[in-house]
C-alpha cells in the first residue's frame, strides 16, 4: 500500500525550518538507482545547502526557449521566501526573466518509499488584496480576499512524464511539460554508485529523465511601465513574499511548445550541504539536441581552496539510447593519455572533455558580458571499453561536438571583479567520427565567482 512522504519548509519569520548561518543540519544520504528526487534536507535548512530541481524547454529550430528552477536554499529570504527562477525567450528577442518568492516548500511523495514514488513540489504564498462595493466611496474600508500564488511540479513514479504548472496571475499561468524518450532501460538513466552522481566532493547533479519531448501553453505578462515604475513594482513584488498585482501590468505574451514539432528538454535534480562559493568559481551547463544525439552537461571547477580542480557530470543519448555517461574528464591536449586511462582514469570508464572555445570563427559567434570572454565549449565524449566488451586494444568511440553562443538570454554580475552569468541559446554542430555533422540547438548557461 502506498505511503505519505511530505517535507514542508516554511521561510516565514520564527519558523523552525531555517536553521541561522552555517549551523549543520541533517542531511539524507544518496540512494543508488534511484532519481533522489524526494528533498535531503527533510525537515530545516541553513545558510549554506542548497536543493534544486530544475525544468528546461527548446523549440526544434532553437528560436524558443524556457527553463525554471525550483530552489530550496536560503537566498531568497530577505525577498519574502524560497524562489522559482523562470526565463523565456521569443524568436522575437523579447525575453522574460524572474525569480518569484514563496513563503511555503511543500513536497509530497507518494509510494513505498519517499524516494521511490511519485513526486508533487508547491511553492506557493498567500497574499491579500482590498475589495471595494460600488455603494463605499474611496478610502472607505472594503472587504479583504486571500488568494494563492503558486508555482509546482509533478514527476510521475517511473519518471516517463513530469509537469510545471503555474498560476501566479499578472505574471504568469499555464503548463510545462516532458515526457522521457530515452529507450533504454529505466537503471540506466539513475546513477548506481554515489561517485556517478557527483559532481565533485560534496555536490550531486543527475538527469534522470534524459531526453524529453516537451509541451508548453503558458502566458506571460509584460509591464509596460517606466523604469521607475518597474523598480517599484518590483520592489513591491519581493517584499510582499510573492506576487502583488497592482501595479500596472496590461501586455501579454504567450510561449508555446509542441512535441510534435521537435521540441525537446531535460530535467535536473541537485543539491549540497555546501553554499556555491564553497564548491566552485566556474561552471558550465549545456541541454540540447543536434540530429539523433541529446546531450545533457555540467562541467564545473572547484574552489580555489580546493585548487579550482575540475568536475563533471555528462551524458550523451543516440536515438533515445544512452551511449556515454561520464563523470570523469579528459584532457584535449593529451588525447594519447586519454586513451591510455592517464590521468588517473581508467580505460574502461566513459570519459568526457569540455574546452572553452575563444574564437569567434567564421559565423562570429557571441562572446558573454563579463570577464570570461569565451565564444562556446568543444565537447566530447569518449566512450569506454566496458559499454560493448571491447578489447583493450581497440579504438574507442567518440563523438564530437562544438556548442556555440548564438543568442543571448540572461546576464547578471557576480561580483565587483568583472565576473558574472550568462545564458545563451546555442548552435549544437556534430557527431561521431564515422558520420557527417549534424546542427541543432540547445538552452545553456555559464557562471563565474571570483
């Protein structure tokens, strides 16, 4: 019979979910062949941990984008709660981009175990709003309505499909889904050893769906505003722990996905004890397609403490078929000691190389906004001997990709030295070595600490 698993973290003032500075708290451990998707932090958080669950979108011809990011951590606070970052882009240019504040973090699992059911995350806050009769005249006290904002996510038990819904009016309403087409085995796609799902000593990044048709009908509300007026909406926006819609607020914009039409996505799940200061100061993620090959990518570099020492988790699908899943990197320049297992790596694992890219080549690709002023990544993927039983001797399968900056989507500082973040939809170009190039598309972003 099915049980009830529910984690509920509440950021408002005195509660007992917020754990002040860096104070441990209890933290579940990882499970072997599981998603993990249910929190690790049950019951109360500090300063530093961190859970995500993150949601992307891609129309077939890269001109459409979305992604959201359900964030369990403590940044949001002095802005009224937990956050939801939610970006979007048109083929147009226009863009949309930001983060909505909950009070509530409520996350059910239905199942045998908390880890092993089906998952239903909601953030949400209560907000109220003054009505008026028509026989009061202004000033005059009205009645007073309490109404729901929320944002939330359904992942089913056998991870085939997972939905976003939201319903945050005067912002944005509506529906993301994914539904999983990866062909291979449901095992193949969850990480059986705790070193195949970090992403260096204290941080864990899986992609349990893999490659996913993507469906979305949402609405969009654009502020047609001064930039005065939008600095104090905005204002009024955070303080009041959600949405407040009182300010002027008259364009809509609606994004549409169709599966049917090619659009494609993935899915994330992370988190940490540790604060990102502590566990990195570059980082690197990638989510798209480019002809039958999915790629799926986190590439970091640790702390400087840590000897900024580089971590990845990567994986690569042909036609719904995993074909290399990689959490140790290579080095482009010394190919031969890849292929040997140098560098501590053995033959027979899956290995994957990411390089910045600093040409801006024929097609004059982008370059970001701050100090790193890379065009792209080369990626590559080597496949290891014990995926097919080969035999040490022979050649191992690799498949190459560039993914370049084509459009911009997102920037923002990270600090006063010239570091900062960047999204970009990306041109995908590649394949393996015994077939022609193919293009496609993919969402991306990248970030830099000092």
């Amino acid at each position: 019979m099915a049980k009830t698993f529910v984690s509920s973290l509440n950021a408002a003032d005195g509660s007992e979910s917020i754990v002040p500075g860096a104070s441990p708290v209890p933290v579940d451990p990882f499970l072997p062949n599981s998603a993990n998707l249910f929190p690790k932090l049950v019951e109360r958080i500090n300063d530093a941990a961190w859970e995500l669950w993150q949601f992307d979108g891609l129309s077939s011809d890269g001109e459409t984008a979305v992604t959201i990011s359900f964030y369990r951590d403590t940044r949001g606070l002095q802005d009224g709660g937990f956050h939801a970052e939610l970006n979007a882009l048109w083929p147009d240019g226009s863009k949309w981009g930001e983060k909505l504040y909950f009070t509530e973090s409520v996350i059910t699992a239905e199942g045998e175990a908390a880890h092993n059911g089906s998952l239903r995350g909601v953030w949400q806050s209560q907000s109220q709003s003054q009505s008026q009769s028509h026989s009061q005249s202004p000033g005059e006290g009205g009645s007073t309505r309490s109404k729901t904002n929320s944002v939330s996510f359904d992942i089913a038990a056998d991870l085939a499909t997972a939905r976003v819904t939201f319903s945050v009016p005067d912002r944005v309403e509506g529906t993301l889904e994914l539904r999983a087409l990866s062909r291979a085995p449901l095992g193949s796609r969850l990480a059986a050893t705790e070193e195949a799902a970090k992403l260096g000593p204290s941080v864990y990044y899986l992609f349990p769906l893999g490659p996913a048709a993507v469906a979305a009908d949402l609405v969009f509300s654009l502020a047609d505003e001064t930039e005065d007026e939008a600095a104090a909406a905005a204002t009024s926006l955070e303080t009041n722990g959600a949405v407040n819609g009182d300010h002027k607020k008259d364009k809509k914009k609606t994004l549409i996905l169709r599966p049917e039409d090619g659009a494609r996505g993935g899915f994330v799940r992370g988190w940490s004890a540790l604060a990102w200061p502590q566990i990195m100061t570059d980082a690197y993620y990638v989510c798209g397609t480019a002809g039958p090959y999915m790629l799926q990518v986190i590439r970091i570099e640790s702390s400087a403490a840590d000897g900024r020492k580089p971590h990845v988790v990567a994986r690569l699908y042909r036609d719904g078929e995993l074909v290399c899943a990689a959490n140790q990197l290579g080095e482009r320049h010394a190919q031969s000691q890849t292929e040997n297992g140098g560098h501590g790596h053995n033959r027979d694992e899956d290995v994957v190389v990411v390089d910045k890219l600093l040409d801006g080549g024929e097609e004059g690709w982008l370059a970001g906004a701050f100090r790193d002023r890379n065009t792209g990544y080369a990626i590559e993927f080597i496949q290891g001997t014990k995926r097919e039983g080969h035999q040490q001797q022979q050649q191992r399968k690799r498949w190459r990709f560039q993914a370049r900056h084509r459009r911009p989507w997102w920037s923002d500082y990270t600090s006063d030295k010239g570091t900062g973040k960047s999204g970009f939809l990306e041109t995908i170009l590649g394949g393996s070595d015994e077939e022609a190039s193919f293009k496609g598309s993919a969402g991306a972003g990248q970030l830099q600490l000092p």
